[in-house]
C-alpha cells in the first residue's frame, strides 16, 4: 500500500475520497448549524446561511493553510447544494429532527468525524509531516464547530466541553497512524471517523471534559 504521502494530491482516488468525506461531514455539519440557527429562532435566511458556513468554513481553512486554493467549497457546486438541501430539510422539518436524542450534538459529531478523517488525508496527500497532518485534521473538523458557536453568541464548545477537539485529534491521528504503518487508506479512514464519533458521543453521555483551571469564577455583579 502507497502511503498518502507519495500520491499526487490531484489524483482521481484521493480526490474521490476526500470530496466523499467532505460532502458527508458537510450535510452532518449544515444540518447542526441549521439546527442551532432554529433554536435561536433565526429566519429561513439565517438558518441558510448558518448551515452553508458550518459546513464549509473548516474545509476552507483547511485548503488555504496547505495551498489548495481556491478552496474546494468555492469552486464545486456540490458544496453549497448540499449545505441549502440540508438547512431546507432542518428548517422545513426541524420538529421531526428534534425528535431525535440531542439532533444538534449527535449531528455536530457525525460532522467532526467526517472532516478530522478529510482533513488529515488531503494533508498527507499534500505532504505534510505526520504531525502537522494530524494538526490540520483537527482543525477541519473543529472549524465549522466554531464558527458556528461565534456566530450565535456562545462560547466555541471546542474551548469548554466533552472532549471535542480531543476526539477530532484522535480521528485524525489514527489515519496519520495507518498511513504512516501502510494500512489501506480507506481501512484507515472508516477507524478514525469511527473512533472520533464514538469518543465524542460518549463524551457527551458521561460528561466526561478535560480538567479546569481550579479557580472559582467571579461573582456576577463583579463584586
């Protein structure tokens, strides 16, 4: 097996790849950020353009930091088709999804899972060292996250709760891993997504975070 980093990044099998990952983590990702538009009680408009931004904004920094320009999100079509098809589908039918056990976090990490696995791909494919791959996958999967939280006015989740930038370290650090041991690629992404989907989501069921600051926080009248 050819380790990512001796392909051209332009070649049919790892583009297939990554679009597929893309596209998946951006449906994920724009119905979340639909979602979270929805329960904040923005307009059809607003909730468009929350999902569009969630699900492109990590891949966007990606392609910019490793030279991939113009990025992937504002050349294809296919990107911003399914952002809209996805905010339409929370907006129209966002009772029914709310029926779901926590729609927006179940969503937000099936999104996470697809991007940490697309972006440490494309970047070994680009030739990044293991480290600064596993780095940049990271920050694909945690970038449409944050956004979207700036967006409505909270704290980014990856900065205070439930292991989310962990859980995107470890999916990309298992691809870096399989690439660096010459597993198959797609082997080695279906672990990774799988490994950051489920650490997140269990994250989530049993509270689990990384330690604070031992610290009391002020009193609210700042006195």
């Amino acid at each position: 097996m050819v380790p990512l980093t001796e392909i051209d990044p332009n070649s049919e099998p790892v583009r297939s790849l990554v679009l597929t990952l893309d596209l998946c983590g951006t449906f994920a990702f724009a119905i979340s950020g639909a979602m979270a538009g929805v329960r904040q009680r923005l307009d059809m408009y607003g909730v468009l353009v929350l999902a569009f931004v969630t699900a492109t904004f990590g891949g966007i920094g990606r392609d910019l930091l490793i030279g991939a320009v113009p990025p992937a999100a504002l050349v294809n079509w296919l990107y911003l088709a399914v952002s809209m098809v996805a905010g339409l589908i929370a907006f129209c039918w966002c009772g029914l999804i709310e029926k779901l056990r926590n729609p927006v976090r179940m969503l937000d990490a099936a999104g996470l899972a697809f991007f940490c696995v697309a972006g440490a791909e494309k970047a070994l494919a680009f030739g990044l060292s293991p480290v600064m791959a596993a780095l940049l996958g990271m920050l694909t999967g945690v970038g449409g996250g944050m956004i979207r939280d700036v967006l409505l006015a909270e704290i980014p989740a990856v900065l205070r709760r439930d292991l989310y930038a962990v859980a995107a370290l470890l999916g990309a650090g298992i691809v870096v891993g399989g690439d660096l041991l010459g597993f198959p690629t797609v082997l080695t992404a279906i672990a990774g997504g799988a490994a950051c989907f489920a650490l997140r989501m269990v994250a989530i069921r049993r509270g689990w975070s990384l330690p604070r600051a031992p610290i009391e926080p002020p009193p609210a009248d700042g006195s």
